[in-house]
C-alpha cells in the first residue's frame, strides 16, 4: 500500500516537472510569449500609467457611430459606435531587440490600465455605461496602445414635437472620466473626432449635423481642479414620407371639405350630410393623433394636432351655421325693418348683387339699374325704394341667408390661411 503511494506521489513530481520544461521550451521559443511575462510581471491595472504623479495620462477618443435611433415616445437617443482610444502606457515598454524584433503586440483590455470613460447623462440605469467593454488593445514598444471597443450609449434628449412631423432632434452625449480630474487623466478629440464611414442610415430618422467638442468646467469645490467633458452634439431630422400621406394630406383635404359645405346651398340635403361627415371625419383624426403623436415633448402641442383641433372648431361651425340657415329661410314672420334695409343696401351694391343673388334676382336688378340709368335719375334711393317694393318677408330671409353664408366662408377661409401660415409645418430639407 505505501509503496502504491510512493509511486503514485513520484508520477506526480514527473508530470509536473515535463509540464514546467514544456513551458519553459515554450518561453524559450516565443518571444511574445517571453514579451508578456516581462510587462506583466508586476503590473498593476490600477495603478495610472505614468512614471510621475503629476503627469496626466492624455488619451485621444475618436467616435465612429454604426447605428443610431431616436425613440420618440420615450425621448431617448440610442448610438451604437466604435469608440477609438489611444494612449500612452509607461509601464508597457521595451525594446524590440531583446525580444527578436517584436514591435506589437495583442493584449485584453482587462489585463492593462484602461481609462474610466463614462457616459455622464446616460438614460439606462440598469446598465453600466462606465469604463471600456473587453475588447483587444494593440499595444507598441513605445508603450501606445489602441483600443477600439464596441459600445452602446443610451441617453434622454430634450424633445420638441412642435413641428411634427417635420420636428427635428438636438441630443447631447456627455462623456469623461468617472473618478479623475483633467490633472489626471485629460481626454480629447482628434482632428476628425467623429468618422461617420462606417454609419449606416437610419429609415425614419437622419442625422443632418453631428459636432464634438470639449468644456473644461471648474466648481467652487475644487479651484485647483478641472473636470474636463467631451461633447457630441447630434442633428436629427424625422423622415415624414409616410405621416405626411398619413396626416398633413388629410388635413388639407378636411380644410378643402369645410369651404365646400360653406360654398353649398344651406337648403341642400347634401350641405348638411357633407358637415355631419366632415365632422365626424375631424373626430376620428384627432382621435388617431392622440395616439401617434409623442406627448412628451418640453415647448407644448405639435401645430399639426392644433390644427386639427382648429379645424375641428371651423367644421362644428359649419355644421350649426347651416342648420340655423336652415331654420331661418323657413320661417314666416316677415323680417324686422333693420333686415331688410341691411339686404337693400348690400342689394344695391353691383358686387353684392353679384355674390348674393341668384341669376334672376341679378338679371332684374341689372335690367332695373339699366333703366334707371337711361333715365337719367342714378339715384342710389330710389334703386332701394324699387328694391325693397319688390322683395317680400320670405325673399329677405333668403337674402339674409345668403349673405350670412358668404360672410362665413370668407371669415372661414381667411381663418384656414392663418392656420397654414401659423400651424401647418414645412418640410425639413435633408440636403
């Protein structure tokens, strides 16, 4: 039995020691393999990689955004990107020479020093946004390395719908150190701090303008310090192909349906069908903006749903006026002295008699005004005086109608072309 174990313990000792000669031939013929063990034998990840406490780690950032989204119901703005760090690492040099010839080589981000970039405005707390993810460093002789991880950043934009939907975006990313100051570790852009060769566009949003650029605030704290931010600054722009078909057209075609039941006879069947409609159709139109429009915006109501909503207002008054109209040119009680003397005048009038009466009523006042025009009288009074001998109770409601009619699509249609000018939104250019 002892002598089992004595074997057993001396097969043991033999293995150990083939596998320490397999590593040490393995050492002894790879140089990178030799390169790590001489950078990594005492090194620390948390110590900063400088030879002076007052030296600063400098370390350049370069942004290339991949994909980008705007989530418009929630105000967020997603960016996946490359993100490019380079800096110096003090403690990551040697010489090639000692190590035939090796100039570079691959190490993990998390067997090295890595700065702390943080996204300082994230939007997703449940996700940590602070360090750089593992990725593969290229690391020099001179002691440079690169990094190029993969990242996505979430953060919340203030949101203005007021033009949707032709609204554009401004959203801000904040990043720098978590835990150092600008003495410490001093982020900057390149000269082309934001690639976008690699972007591929988004189908409902496009980014018209995109800057970088960096704030050195100082805090009443700490006067001796400076905490140091990189700013990018995106332009977004909504595609609105679609919403427009959706909603901008018809809007244009309620506000063409409006006049057109004011332009109607109000004793048709067919003017107060067309104003129940129309109505109803403005209802249903709100209705589904309510629910496609974001309501989150910070500087109030989209002027599309305004509009709506005004439009709406112009459509029930439609609808009531043609329903008085209705009533009124069906009553019989003769009309008060100040009606009929308000029709005679505007009667009297060639454009009124024009606008207001009907093709017979127009051709007897025309014959009228010619007779009294060839005998000599003009006089506007008598004109009148003969008017209003020929008009009836029922024939002055009529009038009155009419001119109340007129007088509400003139005063509709000049409220709809302030609508355009004040409400309607204009198409962002995407050039």
């Amino acid at each position: 039995m002892r002598l089992s174990l004595v074997l057993l313990l001396l097969a043991a000792v033999g293995l150990c020691r083939a596998a320490t000669d397999t590593c040490n031939i393995l050492s002894a013929k790879s140089p990178t393999l030799r390169l790590k063990r001489h950078l990594f034998c005492e090194y620390d990840t948390s110590i900063r990689p400088v030879l002076s406490k007052n030296t600063a780690v400098n370390v350049s950032v370069v942004i290339r955004p991949m994909l980008m989204n705007f989530i418009d119901d929630k105000s967020t703005f997603i960016l996946h990107a490359w993100i490019s760090f380079e800096w110096t690492d003090q403690h990551l040099t040697w010489k090639p020479e000692d190590f035939d010839g090796v100039q570079e080589t691959r190490v993990k981000s998390d067997e090295i020093w890595v700065p702390d970039f943080a996204l300082y405005n994230s939007g997703d707390m449940e996700t940590s946004q602070t360090g750089i993810p593992e990725t593969l460093c290229q690391l020099s002789h001179t002691g440079s390395v690169i990094c190029l991880p993969s990242i996505k950043y979430k953060t919340l934009c203030e949101s203005d719908f007021t033009y949707w939907p032709y609204d554009k975006q401004t959203c801000t990313l904040r990043m720098g150190s978590w835990t150092h100051t600008g003495e410490e570790i001093s982020f900057d852009f390149k000269n082309s701090s934001i690639d976008m060769s690699n972007y591929r566009e988004n189908n409902e949003w496009k980014i018209l303008n995109y800057t970088a650029s960096k704030k050195n605030p100082k805090y009443s704290c700490c006067p001796n310090e400076t905490f140091p931010s990189l700013l990018l600054d995106f332009e977004l722009a909504r595609h609105p192909t679609m919403l427009h078909a959706a909603y901008i057209t018809p809007a244009v075609v309620l506000m063409v349906i409006t006049l057109t039941v004011l332009w109607l006879d109000s004793r048709s069947v067919e003017r107060i069908s067309l104003a129940a409609v129309n109505f109803i159709c403005h209802l249903l139109c709100i209705n589904d903006l309510h629910w496609m429009v974001p309501v989150n915006g910070s500087y109030g109501s989209p002027h599309i749903l305004l509009f709506f909503r005004d439009s709406m207002v112009l459509a029930t008054f439609a609808m009531v006026v043609t329903t008085l109209l209705r009533k009124l040119q069906s009553t019989k009680v003769a009309p008060p002295g100040w009606i009929v003397a308000t029709v005679t005048i505007v009667a009297s009038n060639r454009a009124g008699r024009f606008l207001l009466l009907d093709d017979n009523n127009v051709a007897g006042d025309d014959k009228q005004l010619v007779s009294n025009n060839n005998s000599g009288s003009g006089d506007v009074e008598e004109n009148v005086s003969v008017f209003a001998a020929k008009t009836d109770a029922n024939e002055s409601w009529r009038k009155l109608a009419i001119i109340i009619e007129w007088l509400a699509f003139i005063a509709t249609a000049f409220t709809y072309i302030m609508l355009i000018i004040l409400l309607v939104p204009s198409p962002v250019s995407w050039k």
